[in-house]
C-alpha cells in the first residue's frame, strides 16, 4: 500500500473524530440558565424564547450608546439587545417601547 493511501485513511479518521468534538462541545454548552454556564457567561436563547434551551455565550465586554428598545425575559426594558445580553437577559421582543 502506498503512502498516499495512509495518509487519506488518517485524514478521514481525524477529521470523523474532530465533527465527534465538535457535537461534544456544542452538547456541553447547551443550557437552561445562566446558572449553567461559566462566570462571565449566560445562557442566549432565541429572541422570544424565554423558556427554552440556550448555548452559553460570552456577555458582551462593552455595547455601542444607541437607542433600540428591547422587551427582556424579566419584563425590563433595555435600551439595545446588547444590554440585555450584558446583563445576561434574553431577548423576548425586538418591539418594546
């Protein structure tokens, strides 16, 4: 057998073993609260599911200063998604005044 031939075989086997980790991490990020993600961390979901499942994703480190009200999953309003997600709150509506 050739080298070429061994050297396609251990491509497939890495990156079939790389998609595994993939899914693995994805599977380990996946959360219903902020309380199961890391410090620094909160549990996004899609805007308007305040319920649902999330992944834990990094607070945003700083927002720009512009007004776009958003209704929170905990009833406040917030002047732009990036402060609710600052905060560590989901979005439940994008039309909030």
């Amino acid at each position: 057998m050739s080298i070429s031939f061994f050297i396609l075989i251990f491509i497939f086997v890495f990156s079939c073993s790389s998609s595994e980790n993939q899914n693995n991490i994805e599977a380990e990020n996946l959360c219903k609260t902020n309380l199961d993600c890391s410090i620094g961390y909160f549990c996004k979901k899609d805007i308007g599911d305040c319920e649902g499942e999330g992944i834990c994703e990094k607070k945003p480190d700083y927002c720009l200063e512009y007004y776009d009200p958003v209704c929170g999953c905990d009833g406040k309003i917030y002047s732009n998604e990036c402060y609710a997600y600052r905060l560590g709150v989901n979005v439940e509506s994008l039309d909030c005044e």
